[in-house]
C-alpha cells in the first residue's frame, strides 16, 4: 500500500501548473510570472520528496496520513503564495492581456483549491480498515492529479506572440 502512495506522490512531482490590473510590458510580465513559479515548483518538488522519504518509514495508515496531509497543507500554502505573486504581476500589455493573466491566476488557484479537497478528504478517512484507507487515499490523489493536470496553462499555446517570444526568452521562465 506504501508503495502505491509513493508512485501517486511521483506523479504530482512531475506535474506542474503554470499560472494579473495595469497593463505591463509583456517581458516584465512574463519575468514576474516566472520568478512567482520557480519557488513554487521548487517547493511543491520539495514537499513530495520530504513525503516520500517519511513514507519510507511509515507502518501505519495514520502515520500515512499525517505525511500527506503535511505535504497536501504545504503544497496549498505555496500554491496560494504562488497565485497571489502571479495576480501582483498585473495585466501584460498584450491583445487579451486581462484573459491571459486571468487564466494563469484560475489555474493556479484551481491548483490551490485540489490540494485543499484532497486535503480535506484524507484527513477524513477513517484509519482503521487499512485497505480501504490506502484505496481512498489512491482515489484522492487521484482526482488530486487529474484536476491538477486539468487546471494548467500550456505557455507555448498563449495567443499573443509577444507573451510567446518573452516566455521562451526570459532566464527566469527556463
């Protein structure tokens, strides 16, 4: 069982989201936007390898939760921290500069609010029946991942060409 939770915490590692009110000079933007994003995936990274190496010592379902509600907690926290930086950042100063800034802040908060229900969802789960509890926790981390991986914005699918270029240029978005 220990080892299933340990390839559903592998998976969120991989995953990462990407994620404004005056307009801004669209490589300032993209500068601000990814100096918000770098800490968080370092953390969010950090966080699944401090569970991982406290679930290598874990006997019991409950042990099991508290590493994860720990990583679970950390990881809204961060994301939270994350998504307020990117909406600091403002507007880019792009065609449609409002609806992209708007969708990299809903993505990241839609990231927030997944590792808040699968938060709550395992703090709920009764302990006692171990196979049903690392079943449930399966299932979280599933949906978990799904609405993780459902909530990002692709930065090489922007519609403005400009956002495109500053993207790919800027040291702090590589």
């Amino acid at each position: 069982m220990r080892a299933r939770v340990a390839v559903i915490l592998t998976v969120v590692v991989v995953l990462s989201a990407s994620a404004c009110s005056s307009a801004i000079a669209p490589a300032t933007w993209a500068t601000s936007v990814c100096q918000a994003l770098t800490p968080w995936r370092a953390q969010i990274t950090s966080l699944n390898q401090n569970a991982q190496t406290e679930m290598a010592g874990t006997r019991t379902p409950a042990d099991t939760r508290a590493h994860l509600l720990s990583l679970l907690s950390g990881a809204e926290k961060a994301t939270e921290t994350a998504r307020a930086a990117v909406a600091a950042a403002g507007v880019p100063d792009v065609d449609g500069g409002a609806v992209i800034a708007k969708r990299f802040v809903t993505a990241l908060a839609t990231v927030r609010d997944a590792y808040q229900h699968a938060e709550t969802t395992i703090e709920g789960l009764p302990t006692t029946d171990e196979s049903a509890f690392y079943d449930a926790v399966g299932t979280a981390m599933t949906k978990l991942n799904t609405d993780y991986a459902n909530s990002g914005v692709d930065t090489t699918q922007l519609a403005s060409v400009d956002l495109q270029q500053d993207f790919a240029k800027v040291a702090a978005c590589r």
